[in-house]
C-alpha cells in the first residue's frame, strides 16, 4: 500500500511540475504571438506610407520638372565611352598576410587598365573629352541661383 502511495505523490508531483512548465511555455508563446501581431501592424502601416513616398516620388509631373531643372544640359554617352564587358575591373577584397605583395599588384594592374582606358579615350580626363565633373556641374548650378 505504501508503494501505491508513493508512486501516486511521485506522479501528482511529475504532473503538477509538467503542467507548470507547459504553462510557461504557453505564455511565452502568447507573448511571441502578440509581439509578432505588433510588428505586422507596423509593417503594415511603413507599406502604406512606403507606398505613399513612392507615388509621391514617381509622380510624372515631378520627375519631369527635375530632369529639367537637372539634366537641361545632359546629352547621350558616347560609343567611345563605353567599355567592353572585358575591359571591366573586378573589386576583390585583399586580405592577409601578402597585402602588401597583393596592393602592389593590384595598383599595377590598376595602372595598366588606366592605360588601356586612356588609349580607348575613357581615362579620368573627363575634360579633355569636353565632359565636366557632375559635381562642378551642380556647383555651378547652385552659384548661379
């Protein structure tokens, strides 16, 4: 009879522990619930106001009136300043512990693709090729305001 007993209690205490981390766990779940449903209302209420910068933004009439005011002067890219998928340079990240053998390289290399681009008449003298710096540009701009 005793057995029974102690078995009985042993069992009463592993449910009443069971149901009481169950509990627990339920809240926590609930919590994640209702923080998950806070943050898709938000997300819900940056999409409409997403959405409203974007009409705003891609509204005809404005983007007309600032090509004006910003690209009067803009004229087509020429062929010559163009470059061929080849003639592009890949960024690479150098690390460890050769970076100085690897930036040597690299402004070798750097230096020999600017020579190609000089040749093919794409070099940084944007003003040999009667093309200002944007930045001058809007500089000018801004001065003459």
């Amino acid at each position: 009879m005793r057995v029974l007993l102690l078995i009985v209690l042993a069992l009463a205490g592993f449910s009443g522990g069971f149901l009481f981390y169950v509990k627990h766990e339920v809240l926590a779940l609930e919590s994640n619930i209702k923080n998950m449903h806070t943050m898709i209302s938000k997300t819900r209420e940056n999409i409409g106001t997403m959405q409203a910068e974007l009409a705003y933004l891609t509204n005809p009439k404005r983007v007309a009136k600032l090509s004006k005011r910003y690209l009067a002067d803009a004229r087509p890219v020429e062929n010559s300043r163009v470059l061929s998928v080849g003639n592009v340079r890949t960024v690479s990240t150098i690390s460890g512990s050769d970076d100085k053998a690897k930036s040597s390289e690299s402004h070798l290399e750097s230096a020999e693709e600017e020579e190609l681009l000089n040749e093919q008449g794409c070099g940084d003298s944007s003003k040999e090729a009667g093309n200002e710096d944007i930045g001058e540009k809007s500089a000018r701009r801004g001065r003459g305001r």
